[in-house]
C-alpha cells in the first residue's frame, strides 16, 4: 500500500492538469481529480503493481468525466446552466490574464472536439506514448494518431487566429 500512496501522491499535479484540459473550468477540474483520488483509493485492490498507474488513474479520470458530462446532459434538461448567471455584475472588459499566452493556448485547447482534446493532453500535457493514450482511452493507437494529427493542426489554427486578433 505504501507503493500506491506514493504513486498516488506523485500523481496529483500531472492528475490536475489532465483534469483542467478535459473540465475547461477551475471549479470542475478540482472536482474531477479530486473525485478521481476518490475513486482510486476507493479502488486501490484492483491496481496492480508494477503496472503504469499513471495510466490507470487518467482511465478513472476519463470515465468519472464522462460520467459527469452524461449527468449534466440529463441535467440541463431541467435546470437553467450555472454560466448564465456567473457574468453578472462583470465588467464588461476582459481581466489582464486572458492576454497571457497560457490563457490564450487554454482558451484554443478548450475549442477543440473532446477527443482532440484529451489525446493532446494526455500525449503533449502528461508525457504519455501514443500506445500508452491508446490504452487510457481504449481506442486504436491508429485513432489516436490521427486525432492527435488534427488536434494539432485545429489548435494551430486556432492560436494563429487569435495571435492576428
């Protein structure tokens, strides 16, 4: 258990990383890892060791967010969103820290499709192989290079526009 406490633990800045490219949001990306630590000590017995954990934990991640976005597909269907009430009373001027190229790329990474998304986040972000992101989203690593392909050429896109605005 000790091996999984410091795996765990070693984890959590790359774990809230991934979560901030699937959430987009602060608040839901503390939720999803913190949801996702959760999930893993609640699941400890069925890691292996010896094993990638990193991937085993971005798996659980994956699933809880998918679970998340379900939920509030359900939801939205009955309740008004939170972002229709989150802009008022703000000034109508963008703050300082979306001028900041980090606020810039995340804002680019936000528009791209989901599965762009997290295959960028999960090869380019956290490090991982292409085969290794195969395995975390259970999908062909065919898949995930040809995702990966067009995630990088949208977000390329994407930054050049917004560098001409």
């Amino acid at each position: 258990m000790e091996a999984f406490d410091r795996e765990l633990t070693t984890l959590l800045p790359r774990l809230r990383r991934f979560a901030g490219a699937l959430a987009r949001t602060a608040a839901d990306a503390d939720d999803l890892a913190q949801g996702t630590v959760e999930r893993a000590l609640r699941s400890r017995d069925q890691w292996q060791a010896g094993t990638r954990f990193d991937a085993w934990a971005f798996r659980i991640m994956r699933n809880l967010w998918i679970d998340t976005v379900r939920a509030r597909g359900r939801a939205a269907k009955h309740l008004a969103p939170e972002e229709a009430g989150l802009t008022v009373g703000v000034h109508p001027l963008g703050d300082l820290e979306a001028r900041s190229e980090l606020a810039v790329l995340m804002r680019a990474l936000a528009q791209l499709p989901d599965e762009q998304r997290e295959v960028i986040a999960l090869v380019t972000i956290e490090g991982l192989g292409y085969a290794e992101a195969a395995a975390v989203l259970d999908l062909p690593i065919g898949t995930v290079s040809s995702r990966m392909l067009r995630g990088r050429q949208a977000l390329l896109g994407l930054l050049r526009t917004d560098h001409d605005d």
